[in-house]
C-alpha cells in the first residue's frame, strides 16, 4: 500500500471518528495520517484539524503544540497564531494571548477576529482604552461586524461616553435588527441617557428575539419601580419568571413591588424563592429598605450550620 493511500485511509479513519464525537480518536488517526504526508500544505491542513479537536477537548497546550508546528512550517500562518491566542485564553495566560493575537495581526493588518478577540481579551483585563482602540480596528476591518459594534458601544458606556455608545449600537441594530443582545444594549443606553420610554421598547423587542434572556424583564422592572408604577411591574416579572424560573434577580424585584403594595405574603414567598436560588440576596434584604423588614422571615440557610 503506497503512502497517499495509507493517508487517506487514516483521514477517513479520523473523520468518521470526529462525526461521531470522538475527537480524540480522530486526532490519533489524524496524527497517523502525518507520518506518509509529504505535502506542505497537506501537513498544514491536518495540523490545523488536530489543533482543533484537541482544543474542543479542553487539550489546550497540545492544540498549541500542532499550532506550532504549523508555524514551524510557515511563520506567516496567521490563523495558527490566532488559534494559539484562542488556546491561551483558554488557559488563562493572558499575556501569551495577547501576544498571539498581535502576531496574527502583523502578518495579517486586517485579521478581523483577531482584533476583535483581542479587543475582549482587554475588557477582561480592564484594559477598556486598548479594548475599545481594538475594537474600533475590528469594524473597520469587517465594516459588518456588528458584535463588535455592539461590544464597542458596551465599552464607551462603560466610559461614560454615552453619545458614542449609542452611534455604535444604532450600527448593530441596522446591520442585524434580530440580535436580542444589540436591541437590549440598546435600551441600556438610552436609559444611560434618561430615555426612558424608548429603553422600554428595544427592551421588549430583546424580550421578542429572546425571552429567555432574563436582564431585559430586569431592566423594565427597574424602570417601572422608579416610575412607582408596581402592578404593571409585578405583570412583567410575572411574564419574565415563566421564561426564566430560576432567575434570582426576577423574584427579587417583584418581592420589591409586592412588598410596595403590601402584599406582604407574596413579597415573602418571592424573596425566599430568590434567596433560596442565590443565598447572597439575603445580605441585599437586610439593607433594602422595600424588604428589611421581612429578613427574619427570609431563609437563612447559614443560621442552621
């Protein structure tokens, strides 16, 4: 049997293993498969594949391993330095990751995901000036790119630039009207700038595309709350609690509004429903004026150890 002939039976071998869910089987086979490739780009071809399996796997530092040897092969491989980025991440070597991301990016100037990964690398670090020179980056490479838009306006509200903010989102919002996350952002922003009435109804069109996103009930509620307005508040919740039975966050507010109505047993029933699902409200009731005075009849799971 001549070598194509053994590479191409280990390929078949490891993707039959990958359509069953065997990564790890289909990166041996893959890795057999190397021993009789003779072609560059074929070896390129598998590395990447193996790359891929081992990191669907959690094996990150292996996934880095064939990654560097793609590399080894083609230092102008840009997608293997991002990749490798994309695997430190995973391991938490921030600085490796950045460092990665930036290779890919001098033998690629207009590498969209590697800015824009690059640029969320930053908001974990806090870095929020290089995150958003980052994401910036991102939409001009990819002028369509509207998670990053939407990612971009996060980070000038994050700043308090609010007018900025909402430019960005608008361009999300126009390039996919059905993301539920650009439509909730943008409610958070209009509320950031006192439009009220208007944050209300990108809320509900987030609530629409996906209500079992439970932040946008939350952020009606809050309105509604400040607004007094508490039977419409408890309708809400009461809409969002069907959709999403183990957010804390829902009981918790509509405890607030029944307790506002005094409808004390139900406010009751709400707020250890919340404490139960997150033991911390507890801490919150005590010092929340609607609920404090119930907090001896709240849960406290703490007082029986």
């Amino acid at each position: 049997m001549d070598s194509k002939t053994r590479m191409n039976n280990y390929i078949i071998m490891a993707e039959n293993f990958s359509a069953d869910g065997d990564n790890m089987e289909a990166a041996k086979c893959y890795e057999k498969s190397l021993h009789y490739t003779k072609n560059v780009e074929d070896l390129k071809a598998t590395y990447y594949k193996i790359a891929v399996l081992l990191d669907e796997i959690g094996l990150y530092s292996d996934a880095i391993e064939n990654y560097d040897s793609i590399i080894k092969l083609d230092e102008t491989e840009y997608v293997a330095y991002y990749g490798k980025a994309i695997a430190y991440e995973d391991l938490y070597n921030y600085k490796e990751a950045e460092k990665n991301y930036k290779l890919a990016i001098s033998y690629n100037e207009n590498y969209n995901k590697a800015y824009y990964y690059l640029a969320t690398l930053y908001d974990k670090m806090d870095e929020i000036d290089l995150a958003i020179e980052n994401y910036i980056k991102a939409v001009e490479s990819d002028d369509q790119d509207y998670t990053a838009y939407n990612d971009l306006a996060s980070a000038y509200e994050e700043v308090g630039q609010y007018d900025k903010a909402y430019e960005m989102v608008e361009k999300s919002v126009e390039i996919n009207p059905d993301n539920y996350k650009g439509q909730y952002n943008m409610g958070v922003i209009l509320g950031r700038l006192e439009k009220f009435d208007e944050a209300i109804v990108c809320y509900e069109k987030a609530i629409e595309l996906k209500p079992s996103f439970g932040y946008s009930f939350l952020n009606i509620s809050a309105i509604y709350l400040d607004r007094n307005q508490y039977k419409e508040t408890i309708e809400l919740l009461t809409r969002g609690i069907a959709y999403n039975k183990e957010d804390t966050n829902l009981y918790y507010n509509r405890a607030c509004a029944y307790a506002l109505l005094n409808r004390d047993k139900e406010a009751i029933i709400d707020m250890n429903k919340s404490i139960e699902l997150y033991p911390v409200q507890r801490e919150y009731a005590m010092k929340d004026d609607d609920l404090k005075r119930f907090f001896k009849e709240c849960k406290n799971d703490s007082s029986k150890n």
